[in-house]
C-alpha cells in the first residue's frame, strides 16, 4: 500500500484518462467510470465515479503494481486547499473510516475544486 503520510510522492500532475485507463481496466466494475487522473513519474491516482485508485509502481521495471481502492461511501470527511500565488501546490486531505487520513499534493495546475465536487457528489 502506498504511504500516505509522505506527501512529497504525490505531487501529482492530470493526465489523460485513457494513458493510464488500460492498467486499471482489470480492476474497474461495471457501471464504473474514469472521471480524473493524475501522475507522479511512476505512480498515478485515478478517480472515478466511486472510488479513489492509488497505483503505486515498484521495481526497477515497473511490471509490479500496487493498487490501492478507496471508496468513496468510506470517506468520513475531506478537504481541499487550491493553489495561491506563492504556494502553487493544491492539497486533498481525506479522512477514511478505519484508514485515517491520505493526504495528496497536486501540481498548481490540477483543478483540485472539480475534485472536491466528485467527491462531494458521492459522500454527502
């Protein structure tokens, strides 16, 4: 499982669901969609209309995948904080039933608030 507390792996970048859509296919249900994705060099985040998809890639290769599923009807409370003129990163803070927190940095040019509308969309 990814490690959380060390916000400084994610500083997530988007990227086109479709780069990334053929890795996570196997795990996707039906009636499942991909809404956002965002990348680190070799680890990504993808978001869909039920859960949150944390793919961690290990090795030197990167043939093996971790992927972690959080959903959404688990999340107990979530924060967003856009980027500003000095501080051009945003942050998505989650609170997990039985997880705790999983913290995620993004780049300043992620649109965090469409993110936090998902989410909202599914928990409340």
């Amino acid at each position: 499982m990814i490690d959380f507390e060390k916000a400084s792996v994610f500083k997530l970048s988007p990227c086109r669901p479709e780069d990334i859509a053929g890795s996570v296919a196997p795990i996707i249900i039906q009636g499942e969609q991909i809404i956002a994705a965002f990348k680190t060099v070799r680890d990504y985040v993808v978001f869909t209309n039920k859960r949150l998809i944390a793919v961690n890639v290990q090795g030197m290769l990167g043939k093996k995948k971790d992927f972690t599923s959080l959903p959404y009807n688990k999340v107990q409370a979530f924060s967003i904080e856009t980027a500003g003129t000095f501080d051009l990163d945003a942050e998505l803070e989650l609170w997990f039933s039985g997880l705790g927190k999983v913290r995620l940095e993004f780049r300043g040019d992620s649109d965090v608030r469409h993110i936090g509308q998902l989410i909202a969309q599914h928990t409340l």
